[in-house]
C-alpha cells in the first residue's frame, strides 16, 4: 500500500500546502530536490505534486536521488510529466543538464548509524555535495538554492538559554567523529552564503529540530524512529539512557511547510530554525508518548557498545521559531498530535 491510499496522508499533504508562505511564487517554476526519497525531500515533492494536483500549480519537479528505483518505488503512483526522476549522487558532478528555478539540498546521511559507519561520506554530502549543486546553479541560471542544515550545527549549547537563536553558536568538538554532521553542516552553511557573496546566487539555510512521520527510511535508526516502530509492533520501547535531553521536534507535515515558506519567502544569505514554538520535549516523554498512544510501556535499559558510540552529547537543542514564524508561517502540531498524525498514517498503510 502507497501513502497515496491512506487518507491521513492526503489530508496531511494539503495541510501542508495551505500553510506554506508565498506558495504561490513557485507556480509555474522548476525545482530541482536532491535527495528526493529521504524523510524531508520526498515529504516536499510529494507537497509540490499535491499543488499541481488540486491547484493547477504548473510546477516541474526534478527528483534527484542515488538510487533511481527508490525513486520510482515512492513516487510512480502520482507520476506525471510534471515531475521527473534522476539517478545521480550529489558528490559527484551533475550528469543533467536542466535549467532549474529553485534547487533544495537535502541528500545527506542524516541518522547516528550513518555518522559511525561513513564519517567521510556524511562530510562530503554536505561539503562537495552542496559545492556540486551550488556551482550547477551558477552556471544556469538558478534563483535560489535552499540548503537542509541541521539543529545540531548548535552543538552543545549553553543549558541556561530557554532556546537557540539563528545568532547563537554553541560549541561542537571538531575531534569528535560525530561532528561528522555537524561540521559538516557548518561548512557548507559558509559555503552557501559565499557564493551569494562572490556569486550573486541566492542561497537560503534552514536548520530543522528532531524531524519525524511517516517518511522515516527503513534505514533510519534514530530513537524517535524506532519508538514509533517498537509502539506499531505491540513491544516495550527501551531507552538507552535516562532520556532526559531536551528537543525540538518537529511534524513533516510542519517541517516540510515551513522549509518550502523559506525557499519562496526567505531572507538570502540567512538561516532559519525550523522548529513549531509548542512542540518541545525530552527524548524519554517523546518515547512515553508512543507508549501511551500504542498500549506499550517504557523500559529504560543500559546501552550496548553499539548504542554508546552512537549517542549525541547534545543535552538540549530547543530552537527558537521566532525568526521562521517572522515570516508568517505557523505551525500546526504538537508532539502528541503529530505521532498520533505518525501513528495513524503508518497503521492505514498496514490495513489495521
């Protein structure tokens, strides 16, 4: 069963839709999304698809992904002439020759068990990869190019702050493996904002909080990933830890509007955080959450070897959505609605 048969799912992608700022100035325009399958790309094609659908939007979608049959898997069910798959890898130079209006950078390896068996590849998506993309704009003429940071940019932010500005710089340990990500991230934000600089291609940078729904990948093993999995199956959920770091998570639904806001409505040069203002808390009452919503309980268990290397130092990552809701966006869920969204989409797509 596609996502296109569960009502849920359609009615979350017209939400989505109707709450995007300045929608209307992609009417008729190429996008191309790199990173179309992932959680988030695949979540903004599917909106951009939907506008054609009930809105006549004209929007040609260029779906760029490493592996051309998960593209297909995901999208062939709402395949028009409208949207156009390409096999390709961000860290290599573009094989495709299309003139595009607007380029979203969201192929990146983005979940723990990736930062501990690729470093070097979790680096070079984001360094080389948004180099690739973004010289590709330079030389056709793109408008403007979003690029998908990430909250962990912050770091081990300052525990007093009630949450993070787009100001702010917490610090990140460079010898860390781990920073893998969010040095990475780092660099390629500098990146973007040089080439606006010597350029003159405007570049726009979102950093998403903790992102969840129904997208996830099978290979994504982040917590909040396998709560809902474990919750599904009628098993307990075990936390590794205590649980207590506090987040910012954010619904795809909200995610994927806000993230298209910036692209049509966004400040060049600037980043913004993308989180909803009331939906924040602890890994722990995320994974309590799950439990009450599936009848399933919490343990909490000491971590294996595996688990350990894994873990995020990161106690809090809250960010502030002052800047984002600046430019009119506003978010729809907290985090009880939106794993209840989660919870009912994926028990639609397995007929329960």
């Amino acid at each position: 069963m596609s996502f296109y048969q569960s009502k849920s799912f359609l009615e979350d992608l017209s939400a989505a839709a109707a709450s995007v700022v300045g929608l209307e100035s992609l009417y008729g325009k190429s996008v191309l999304i790199a990173g179309a399958s992932g959680l988030i790309g695949s979540f903004i094609t599917d909106i951009l698809m939907e506008c054609n659908r009930s809105r006549n939007a004209g929007i040609t979608v260029y779906a760029l992904d490493r592996n051309l049959a998960q593209i297909a898997q995901r999208f062939d069910p709402i395949k028009t002439d409208r949207l156009i798959y390409i096999e390709g890898d961000v860290n290599q130079p573009p094989s495709f020759d299309y003139p595009v209006d607007y380029m979203i950078h969201a192929a990146s390896n983005a979940f723990p068990a990736a930062f501990n068996s690729d470093p070097v590849g979790t680096v070079m998506s984001n360094i080389q990869g948004t180099k690739n993309l973004l010289d590709y704009g330079v030389a056709h003429g793109t408008k403007r190019l979003l690029y998908i940071s990430s909250g962990e940019v912050y770091g081990q932010g300052d525990l007093t702050l009630e949450a993070f500005e787009e100001s702010y710089s917490g610090y990140v340990d460079p010898t860390s493996v781990r920073s893998c990500y969010p040095n990475g991230k780092r660099a390629a934000e500098t990146l973007c904002v040089a080439y606006t600089k010597q350029f003159g291609l405007e570049t726009v940078i979102v950093r998403p909080s903790h992102t969840y729904g129904p997208c996830a990948t099978r290979a994504d093993n982040r917590a909040n990933v396998q709560f809902v999995n474990k919750g599904l199956a009628g098993e307990d959920i075990v936390l590794n830890s205590a649980g207590s770091q506090l987040r910012s998570y954010t619904y795809i639904t909200d995610s994927a509007s806000a993230i298209l806001s910036v692209l049509a409505s966004g400040e060049s040069a600037n980043a913004y955080n993308i989180a909803n203002s009331n939906a924040k808390t602890t890994i722990a009452g995320y994974a309590q959450t799950v439990a009450k919503l599936t009848g399933t309980k919490v343990i909490f268990a000491d971590p294996d070897a595996v688990a350990k290397a894994e873990q995020t130092p990161i106690e809090k990552q809250v960010l502030s959505s002052k800047k984002l809701e600046g430019l009119g966006w506003v978010g729809r869920y907290t985090v009880e609605e939106g794993i209840a969204r989660t919870l009912q989409i994926m028990r639609e797509l397995e007929g329960q």
